[in-house]
C-alpha cells in the first residue's frame, strides 16, 4: 500500500466505524485494543473531560489507510485508553503504516497550537511506529523521547498439547505435570469455556468474586467503575464471538477463571482470578494451562499473556516483548 498524497480527517466513532472495522478486520497487526466497539466502550465509560481526536489518513482515491484513535486533555494528546485497561495501542492500518501517513497525522496535530504534547504509550517493540514516527516527530521540531515502559510475554502455540509440553523448559515442564497430578487427587476437575453472550452475562459475575478474592492489589483494582467497564465491553465483545470466560472446577465448584478475548487465531487474556484458599493447589495457574490447551485444540497461533512479568507467564513458556512509550514535546 502507498500513501503518497493524502488528506486527514476528523471522524466521530459513527461516521468512521464501518470503515474502522473494515480495517481493523483486515490487518494482520491489530489487536483487540483496537477494535472500534472496543475503543468506544472505554470512551463511554472514561471519556469525561477528554476530547476524542479520531484521525483518518485517506488516499486521494478516497480509501481510508490509516486511523488514529486519540483524545487530547489539558493540552496532551494520546493514544485513546489508558494503560490501566488497554495493554497494547498503536495506529490502525494495513501492514506498515506509510511514513506519509504518520507525517500527516503529526503535521495535522503540530498545526494545533493547544497541543504541547505528544505520548503514544504501549508500542510493542515489532510496532513499525515506533521506528518511524520519532524521527518524523523531530523534523517538525518536536523533542522526542523514547522509553521503555513494560514487557509483554507471549506463547506461540504449537500444534498439540504434547509438543507444548515439550517446548517448556524441563523444571516448568516437571512443575507444571506434578501439579495436575496433585489437582487430580484433589477431586473431580472440570474446566469450562463460556462465550455466548447468555452465559458471559450469567457467568460474569463469578468472575468479579474470583477476581476480587485473589490479592489485595486486585480488590483494589476492581474499582465500580472498572467493573462496569469490564461487563460492558465481555458483553459487545461476546455478541461478536470473541469474549471467553474459563473457569477451573473442582468437585463442582468454580476455583479459578480468566477472561480472555479471541481475535482472528490469538487469543489475549485480560484478567483472572481465583480461590487464594486452594492457592496450594495452583489453581490459578492450572487454569491458564488448561485454557491454553483449548486454545491449541482451537487452532489459535498465539497465547498472549500480556502486559506484566508474573512469574506464572513464564513457567508456561511466555517470551517478553518489551512495550515502549513515546513522548514528544515543544
């Protein structure tokens, strides 16, 4: 795709969203997070006080090849969402984004004499954006830092469960087969997958309990206003197949769960929770492990754990990739 001449727009989230979809549905680098139903959620639930600044770069053949989904507050635009619900942002296009097209999104911005600052959080490393837009951002006269912000450990998945197995180191592979064994002597298990939208909706709060019961950092966390947001957005997301809800069971009783959202072959896990009273039995763990079989039996390539280094991701075979945050001033 070439992006020689083109033209920026501001859309609202209607007059763009079926060309946003349309996009989104056809690169191979978007994300969950970039989903227009996704990126309009959080807006209705945090948007108070922002202004939502969503650019399209379109063609002079009028196709739409590249959107930004940002909002400027106080002076500081940014990718639209923060950090504490959205792991990954970047700019939505096809394949690599064309440097005409970030020249003209920062040209459209730097033209705006309230913007004084630029922070595009939460860019993997592969992003092309983060190669790209520093340098064009310094021409235009902008001060441009880049930092590292985060890891973000991923599992490519193999073909069957053995090979899985396999691929983990020998003393996580070990682990990990002793404690189902434990699990099993401990009672009857079960391990359930949920994605229609009756039962996310049924099932949800579960999760909430769960969620909440497992530290104090995630009681802290659940916020009301989180879990409104988080039942929204499983909600949509369910009424377009992509919300999983997986819940370990033991004698019946649900343990352990995570919420997680399949986009094309990779699923994202979000959240999870579990029982701290059987935290001796992994239960937590054991959940994520079982729910990655699923995913290998439903073809998935990719597990992402996403954001954070718990130790859990790695003793399942997650590899990091760092997550940068891009800052320019003026």
């Amino acid at each position: 795709m070439t992006c020689c001449s083109v033209s920026v727009s501001l859309e609202s989230f209607q007059s763009a969203s079926s060309r946003w979809e349309t996009l989104v549905a056809s690169s191979d680098q978007a994300t969950v997070f970039d989903l227009p139903s996704w990126q309009e959620t959080w807006w209705e639930h945090f948007g108070e006080g922002r202004q939502d600044k969503i650019l399209s770069v379109n063609s002079d053949e009028g196709s739409l090849d590249l959107l930004a989904p940002l909002m400027q507050e106080d002076g500081v635009v940014s990718f639209l969402g923060g950090t504490d619900l959205v792991d990954y942002h970047d700019f939505v296009c096809l394949g690599d984004p064309p440097q005409a097209c970030l020249d003209a999104v920062l040209h459209e911005l730097s033209a705006d004499s309230g913007v004084r600052k630029l922070i595009f959080e939460s860019v993997v490393e592969c992003s092309p954006t983060l190669e790209k837009l520093p340098s064009l951002a310094r021409i235009l006269g902008w001060e441009v830092s880049v930092e590292k912000e985060d890891v973000s450990p991923r599992l490519e998945l193999p073909e069957d469960w053995d090979a899985y197995l396999a691929s983990l180191r020998k003393k996580d592979r070990h682990e990990l087969r002793r404690k189902i064994r434990r699990l099993e002597a401990a009672g009857e298990i079960g391990h359930v997958e949920l994605s229609s939208p009756e039962d996310v909706e049924t099932a949800i709060s579960d999760f909430f309990t769960l969620h909440r019961q497992s530290t104090p950092d995630k009681q802290e966390f659940m916020t009301p206003a989180r879990e409104r947001f988080f039942r929204d957005v499983s909600a949509r997301l369910a009424n377009s197949g992509m919300t999983r809800l997986n819940f370990l069971e033991l004698d019946g009783k649900r343990v352990a769960v995570s919420l997680s959202f399949v986009v094309g072959t990779v699923r994202y896990l979000y959240n999870s929770g579990y029982d701290p009273a059987l935290g001796r039995l992994a239960v937590g763990l054991l959940n994520h492990a079982f729910t990655i079989r699923r995913s290998i039996e439903q073809g998935h390539t990719v597990f992402d754990f996403m954001r954070g280094n718990e130790s859990y991701k790695y003793h399942l075979g997650g590899v990091d990739r760092d997550v940068f945050r891009i800052v320019a001033t003026r």
